[in-house]
C-alpha cells in the first residue's frame, strides 16, 4: 500500500462515519458539525484527485457558507425536536433498506463495468501546472464556442434563488 | 496508485448514506442536510470521472461548477422555504406539514 | 502538487496542535477550584433566568444568504480572473454580465429593504 | 548546491537532505521530515512574533491615548507580555455549566489555526515560501471560513446568551464583510492573472495600488473588520454584548482567542501588502532573498501601523451603520471597480498601451470613481442634527423650587 492510499482509506473511512453522524445525530446542531466534517473529507478526496482548485473551492463555499447557512437555519428553527423526539420517521427500516439496495445496487452494476478498474493516466503536459488549468477553466466558462451559456444561466439561477429566498424568508408585516 | 474504483464506491456509499437522511430524518433541515451529501457524492463522481477517464477535457469541471450553483441554490431556498414555514407552523418536521392535505 | 498539500496538512496539523498544546500545557499549569456559582453561565452578576440558547431572527439567515450568492459567484469568477489576460474584449464583457446579472439581485435585495438592519 | 545569500532555503534544504541521508535515512523520509520541519517552524515563528505585536500594539495605542503602556519590565516594558503569559497560563479554566464540550474546547485552537493557515501560502520573500500554492489566493480565503466556524462554535458552546448573541453578530458581519473583501481580491489576480500568491507578488512591477487604489482601499477596511478591531470590533462590544462570543472563556482558552486577533490583524496586514503594495519586492530583494522578507517586515508595519491609528481614532460603529456600510457603500463600490477595471485594462491593453499608460489610466479612472461616489454619498448622507437653539437652564441652587418654573424649563 501507498501512503496515499493510507491517506485515502482513512480520509474515506472517517467522512463515512461523519456522514452516518450527520443522518443519525439527535442534536440537529451537531449534525452540522459533522457535516462540516465529512465535507472536508471530500475537500481531502479532491487534493487526492489531483485538484486543488476544487478543493479550495470545497471548503470555501460548503464549510465557509453552506455549513454556516444550515447552522444559522437550524438556530432559527430550533426549540422543537431537537432532544426529546425521535430522530427518524416511521419509515426509517425502509429507507435504511432503500439505501442499501442502492448502494448495493450501485456498486454491482459498477463492477460489470470495463472502466471500473481503470489506473489513473499521467495529466498531459501542458495542463500538468495547476494555474493553467484554471485558466483554461475561465477561458472556457466564457468562451462562447464553449459553456458561455451554462455560465450566464448559472448566474441567472443564483439570482433566482436570491430573490425567491429573500421573498419567502423575508418578514412580512 | 488509487484505482477508479475505490472513488467509485467511496461516492456510492455517500449517496446511499444521504439518501438514507433524505428518506428517514424528520426534521426538514435534516433532510437538506441528506441533500447536500448526495449532491457531495455526485462531485466526487464527477471530478474523478474527469481525472480519470477525460483529464483532457473540461466537461467535468464545468459539470462540478454547476451541481456547486445548484446546491447553494438549493440550500438557499430550501432553508429559506424551512424558516418560512417554521414561522408559520411552529414546526420543522417533514411529516407534520400537512397543509396540502387541508 | 501532492507534496504542496503534503506541507499543506502537516501545516495544519501543527497549526491546530499548537494553540491545543498551549492549552492542554495551561489546563496542566492552571488551579482548578470549580463551584456551582463560578461555572454558572454568566449574566451580567444576575442569575441566570431562561434558558441560553435562546433563538434569533431571520435577518441573519438574509445576510448570510446574500453572501452564499456572492461567494459562489466569486467561485466563478476566479478562473475567469485566473485568465484575463488571455481573454478577448467579448469574453470579459460576458464575464461582466455575469456578473451584472448577480447585481441585478443586489439591487432587488436593496429595494426589498433585505439589507436593512431591523 | 545553492548559495546561502542567493537562496536560503534551498540552501538549508540541501545541507538538511545530505546531513539526513548521510545518516542513513531513506530519501522519502528525509523529504517528509523537512517538510515536517518546515510546517513546524513557520507557525511556531508567528505565534512567538504575537509576543513581539502585542507589545508593540499596546506601546503604540498607549502612546496614541498619551499613556506610556507597558514599561516596567525590561527595556521599554519589553518584556511585559512574558509576564502576562506567565500569569495567563497559570490562571484557572473555568468551565461554565451546560456548555457543549466539543465545540466549546474546539473554538480557540482553530480560531488561532485559521490564521497561522495563511502563513502557509504567504511568500515572505523571493524563494521563500511556505508552498508555492497555485490557488493560494483562494486558500487565503478558504481558511478565514475555518476562523468564522471557530466564532460559531464559541458562541453556540459557550451556554451563554450574550456569547451567542455576539457569536451570530460576528458572524453575520464576518459574512458580510467577507462579500467585498473576495470581490477585491479578484482585482489584483485579474490584474496578474493568476491566483497563485507568488506569481501575484512576482507580476508586480507597479504596485497594484497605484493601479487599484480604491480595490485597496476597500481591501483594506474589510481586513479590519475581519480581524474584527475597532473601529468594526462589533465582535466583542462590551457595552452591549458583554464580551461577544468569548464572555464564558477564561484562562488560555480565552488567551488563545486575543492571541489569533493579534495574528490576525498582523497576518491580513501582510495579506495586503503581498496584493497591494508589492510583497516583499524591492531594490536587490530578488539577490539577497532576506533583504526581501526585510522589505515585507517593514511595509507590513506600515500598514499595521495604520491599523492601529484606526483602532485609537475611530469609535466604535453601531451595527447597523457597519453593516449599511459593507452593503450599501462597499460592495456596489467594489463591483464598480471590478467592472470599470476589467473594461478599461482589457481596452488600453489592446489598444497597445504599454505599463506605464495602463498605470496612469486606471488611476485616474480609479480618483473619478472614487469621486463620484463620494459625490454620491454626501447627497445621500443623513443631514446633520440640528442644533437646539435655545440654551437650556443649567440647574442653579439660588432658584426658588416651584412646579411651573420647572416645567417652564422643560419645555424651552
């Protein structure tokens, strides 16, 4: 075993066990906190894929805003079930059922794939320096023979749920 | 080396935890908070698919770009739809917002 | 690249294992003679009335929502900086409209009076 | 083998490697010791430097308030904050009752670790670095989100009212305030075209803040107020808040928190002159690599400098005006520049136009901009109070008490 294969079982092993924590946790505020953990497993995962762009970005908009975000929501709303009540609905022994089918279902049809196994290629030279490949990044965001347009409807879906959030949370007299 | 194959299960693993937050938490924020571990697993799909089947193109990149907009939307207004309807209702549980059912 | 994040996380290991050592150093150092009144939630002298985690109002969840917009605008835009100097006139106007766009909510925030401090 | 006063660094790194594998040590360990090595030293050396700032902060603002500060101990009271130390590590941690234990212990390591985090991507001088981070301008701002949750958790732990109350204030203001802050770092990496913080310093033949004053500007506020001192210290406002978030830490724990807003204010000082002023560039830097981490000392006082004056000439704002000001003055500003900056660089760049044109162009557009929006803001300003006319009678001893004569007096 490599050492970054030891890094990557141990990063994988303990965002699993954050993310049970964060569907089982009682305490909806500790859930959060766990969130934030397993995210920055996955913030680890992407350094381990070779992209800090992502990485960064990770940790930038999901612990430093999403995170927060769900942490301010969940101050908002508490005083309700936080502690006495049960964590889970009636259904839960089905949707602990569902999951396992799916992940079992996912990984069995992943296994009969020719690709599974597949080794990582060497980046190729020219986009090998993490700063170019942002550059080609940006210049493909705005390139209109590129994703321009996935670009602007991007934006247009943020203000969209600027406006609708600003309209459905904000304090009507 | 890391095989494909380790990120692969890794994701589907992730998914089937949120999924399983999605279906079974009662609280509505902790439902969102299933969401966002999906949407997580999706990434890590994604970018991995990227650096290893198409490290020459940006397709997967773009793609992690945009399920990122997509999940702060999300998150956005769904929290925001919870604090409305928390004000309302007294209530953060999925189950008890019954106003559909009249 | 993996030995930039090699460095990056003993870095951060360090950086966490240092205050926490200090502590831990300080806890070791440091009397400990706790009372019910001394480890009371503190209260201006008073007793303690209610109960502490008390709950807030939504304007903090507006502002933090207006800041997730522009942080992963921001996401965006940072590639598109990353390039400038190879992007054509066309190519940054369109970076600007994105840009434009997202203003364009600024704005409606402002009139709405989501900005206002209540 | 590098020579020492062309490349420090280097210089040790090798002298380190062949000591190591001399004795016997496979090259992979050795590379991981150094890097090890290297981690540890770069924190350790910022927390030992907060010993130096806090005297030299309390100096300054004691001489600013026409106080000596500190000047028993040693040379100038040189030696004042050993003594603090000395009584901070020694007094007692109270843990109050009810406080979620994980978050509350939590807060202030990794209020402190979110700053020294910055110092792992900062270029002290040419060839030393802690790592040459291609997206190091972004890590930057990566890690003052750990720096927010550290405030969450203090706030939320701490089974305190006034703590959470001044948890979510700081929050909400670091949010705020961090809107325009990444907005202006999108400037100097426009302008450089890249986000990696060495190339950034590198690419700055002018400083950007002939280029950007009013991104600076705004750069610069904004660090203050995430460093979270007067006059944007809302975080901690004892007149209204108690302490902020950490009215329930005692002992170290809530040393640990003063130690990271000193690191702070010092590490975002140096954050602005490695986009604004130039980093540690200067006459024969790039020769002598230790010559440059002078020139960033001295310039990072500078502007730390500056900090202070603020902190010692300004009161403190009310929260509403703070955050009217990042919402309604400092971001559309902001996006104005980012705009104008774009358009005008990109056309005077085409156009032909060598550096020095580029220089003057955008600063005089910057002076315009800046002009016209504080045109804006006197018309949009509040008109000052107006005064009361009439004296009001002081309270005399000699007048005879009678109820109409008082209200006579009350109501001119």
């Amino acid at each position: 075993m490599t050492p970054l294969q030891i890094v990557f079982l141990i990063v994988t092993v303990a965002t699993l066990i954050s993310a049970v924590m964060v569907v089982s946790a009682r305490r909806m505020l500790h859930a959060a906190l766990w969130l934030i953990l397993s995210l920055l497993g996955i913030a680890v995962l992407f350094v381990t894929l070779e992209t800090s762009f992502f990485a960064i970005v990770q940790v930038m908009v999901y612990v430093g805003a999403i995170a927060i975000l769900i942490v301010f929501a969940v101050m908002l709303t508490r005083r309700d079930i936080q502690d006495r009540d049960k964590v889970t609905n009636r259904g839960a022994w089905a949707a602990a059922l569902a999951a396992l089918g799916v992940a079992g279902g996912l990984v069995g049809a992943l296994t009969g794939w020719q690709a599974f196994a597949s080794i990582r290629p060497e980046l190729a030279a020219d986009s090998a320096a993490e700063g170019t490949r942002i550059a080609q990044l940006g210049m493909a965001l705005v390139s209109p023979d590129a994703y321009a347009i996935p670009f602007e409807v991007a934006s247009v879906l943020l203000i969209g749920a600027l406006i609708g959030a600003i309209y459905v949370a904000g304090e009507r007299k | 080396m890391i095989p494909l194959s380790w990120y692969l299960i890794f994701a589907a693993l992730l998914f089937a935890v949120g999924l399983y937050g999605v279906m079974a938490r009662r609280n509505s924020v902790g439902i969102l908070m299933g969401i966002e571990l999906m949407l997580n697993a999706v990434n890590v799909n994604l970018i991995a698919f990227w650096r290893y089947l198409y490290p020459d193109r940006l397709d997967g990149q773009v793609f992690v770009a945009v399920v990122l907009v997509a999940a702060a939307a999300e998150a956005v207004v769904g929290l925001a739809l919870i604090i409305s309807a928390y004000r309302r209702h007294k209530t953060v549980v999925a189950d008890e917002m019954t106003l559909l059912k009249g | 690249m993996l030995d930039h994040w090699l460095y990056i996380g003993l870095f951060f290991f360090v950086a966490m294992l240092l205050p926490g050592a200090a502590i831990f150093i300080a806890s070791i150092l440091a009397p400990k003679k706790p009372n019910p009144i001394k480890s009371s939630p503190y209260e201006c002298g008073i007793e303690t009335v209610g109960e502490s985690r008390i709950q807030f109002k939504a304007q903090y969840y507006i502002y933090a929502l207006v800041f997730l917009i522009f942080e992963v605008e921001a996401v965006f835009l940072f590639p598109w900086a990353a390039a400038y100097n190879q992007l054509t006139l066309f190519m940054v106007v369109e970076g600007l409209i994105f840009v434009l766009i997202l203003v364009g909510g600024l704005l409606y925030a402002w009139k709405k009076g989501a900005l206002e401090w209540r | 083998m590098p020579n020492f006063w062309s490349d420090p660094v280097g210089f040790l790194i090798q002298w380190l490697t062949n000591l190591l594998t001399g004795l016997g040590l496979s090259p992979e360990l050795v590379k991981f010791l150094l890097a090890f090595l290297g981690a540890a030293l770069l924190p350790l050396m910022a927390m030992l430097f907060v010993v130096f700032l806090i005297w030299y902060e309390r100096k300054l603002y004691a001489r600013m308030q026409d106080r000596f500060g500190p000047n028993r101990l040693g040379p100038w009271g040189i030696f004042q904050t050993f003594a603090d130390m000395g009584k901070i590590f020694t007094k007692e941690i109270i843990t109050p009752a009810g406080v979620d234990l994980i978050p509350f212990n939590l807060a202030p390591i990794l209020a402190v670790g979110a700053v020294l985090l910055v110092w792992a991507v900062m270029p002290l001088a040419p060839r030393i670095v802690g790592v040459d981070l291609s997206v190091g301008l972004i890590f930057v701002i990566a890690a003052g989100g750990f720096g927010e949750l550290a405030i969450m958790l203090a706030g939320w732990g701490s089974n305190n009212k006034y703590a959470l109350l001044g948890g979510f204030r700081a929050v909400a203001l670091l949010l705020s305030y961090e809107v325009p802050m990444v907005i202006a770092m999108l400037i100097p990496a426009m302008l450089a075209g890249s986000l990696n913080l060495v190339e950034i310093v590198a690419s700055q033949d002018v400083p950007y803040l002939l280029l950007a004053p009013v991104a600076a500007l705004i750069f610069f506020i904004t660090q203050v107020a995430e460093s979270g001192r007067a006059p944007f210290d809302l975080v901690e406002a004892e007149s209204e808040l108690v302490a902020g978030y950490n009215t329930e830490y005692s002992g170290l724990k809530f040393g640990m928190f003063y130690v990271a807003e000193f690191l702070h204010a010092f590490t975002s000082s140096m954050l602005f002159v490695t986009l604004f002023l130039g980093g540690y560039r200067g006459p024969f830097a790039n020769e002598f690599p230790l010559l440059g981490l002078v020139y960033l000392m001295v310039k990072t006082f500078i502007v730390y400098f500056v900090t202070i004056l603020f902190r010692g000439a300004l009161p403190r704002f009310r929260i509403d005006q703070m955050l009217d000001l990042n919402w309604k003055v400092l971001t559309p500003l902001i996006l104005a520049m980012v705009f104008v900056t774009a358009l005008v660089d990109k056309i005077v760049v085409q156009a032909g136009g060598p550096l020095l044109v580029r220089t003057i162009v955008l600063f005089v557009v910057n002076m315009l901009i800046f002009w016209f929006s504080s045109k804006l803001l006197q018309r949009n300003v509040r008109p000052p109070r107006r005064k009361v006319s009439v004296q009001r009678p002081l309270a005399t001893a000699n007048v005879t008490p009678s109820a109409s004569q008082g209200q006579d007096n009350l109501s001119a």
